[in-house]
C-alpha cells in the first residue's frame, strides 16, 4: 500500500507537495539509519506506521488554527516533529534532540527540504532557553510527569501538550495529576492531549 493510501485510509490528506518532501525524508533515513543506527526498524512498512503515527493527531486537533508553534522533545530520527514539520510548514516547528549524529541527519533534512519554519536545537530541552512555544509534543521519552516538568522553561502560561503513549498511561495519568485532557487511541498508541 502506498504511504497516500494509508493515510487517507486513516482520514489524512495532504498536498502531493507533503508526499514529494516525505519521499525525501525516507529516503534519507533509509540511507543515513543504516550508517548511522538512527531508528530501529527501517523497513518501508515500518517508516510508514511511525509517519501515520506522527500526523494521527492531526485528525482530532484542530490545533492548527490555534497554534503558531510546537516544540518536539526527543526528536531522535524525525517522529514525531520532523513529520509534522513537514507536514504543517505555516507553524514555527523546534526539534529539541541532544545526540549530535540525529541532529546531523535533521539538519540533512531541513536543508534538503528548505523548511524554514524549522529550527533544530542540539541540547536537552532543560537547557533550551529563549523559546515559548503553544504547543509541547513528545514521543516515547519519558513518563507524563517528567515531560511536563523538564518542559517549564518552554511553556507559556496556555501552552498544550501532545505526548504519544504506549499502555502506561493509566497509571502516568494519576502520577502526573493533569486535567483538562483527552486521549485518542489507535492501536497500541494512546495519543495524549493535555489542553492548555
């Protein structure tokens, strides 16, 4: 099945611009994760899977039309900030990755792609400063509680919060004592959103 086809089978669409772009994007990471061991599995179904996952929320967020930036925690080989970057190239997009070879291959892709709404930042997000952003997102880095934590310093005073979850979430929830959330499954995937 073609990566269009997943999509718009899961309710997606996008420009052929987007697809044209994505194809770079793959293509790289196909070359570069090899080399340079940027993702675990590097099969076409799986990079396919990780972009569905990436752009899933954008089916149950409107957040678009509220949203003039989003920072991306643990970016790693581009899921999910990458992808949403490329895909939503009117919002101000900030990849916070600290390991130099990942934010090598970003880069790559950035220049490639003459996004210029992204900016990459090589560091932990608790070092970052001079950024507020409206929204927070993050993929399999750390429990609810700690995300939230580590991310003060970029978070204005209504800044949201989108985390992809695995079956913890339960329990996280509690730990991490937010309200105001939803959450949206697909899969194995718990998609948090923690309205700000």
């Amino acid at each position: 099945m073609s990566l269009k086809n997943l999509l718009e089978e899961n309710g997606l669409s996008f420009s052929d611009e987007f697809y044209k772009d994505i194809e770079v994007f793959i293509a790289d990471l196909q070359t570069w994760g090899k080399i340079h061991n940027l993702s675990g599995n590097l099969s076409i179904e799986s990079i396919y899977e990780n972009i569905l996952d990436s752009l899933y929320p954008l089916k149950f967020m409107d957040y678009m039309k509220d949203y003039e930036s989003f920072a991306d925690i643990g970016t790693g080989a581009g899921y999910p900030g990458l992808v949403l970057a490329i895909a939503l190239k009117n919002v101000k997009s900030h990849l916070i990755e600290p390991r130099i070879k990942r934010v090598s291959f970003l880069n790559l892709i950035k220049a490639k792609l003459k996004l210029d709404n992204l900016t990459i930042h090589c560091k932990r997000v608790e070092n970052v400063n001079d950024l507020e952003v409206d929204l927070i997102t993050s993929r399999a880095v750390t429990n609810t509680s700690l995300l939230v934590d580590i991310t003060k310093n970029i978070k204005k005073e209504n800044s949201s919060y989108l985390f992809y979850k695995g079956s913890m979430l339960e329990s996280e929830l509690q730990e991490a004592n937010v309200n105001n959330y939803e959450v949206h499954e697909r899969k194995d995937r718990n998609y948090l959103y923690i309205k700000g």
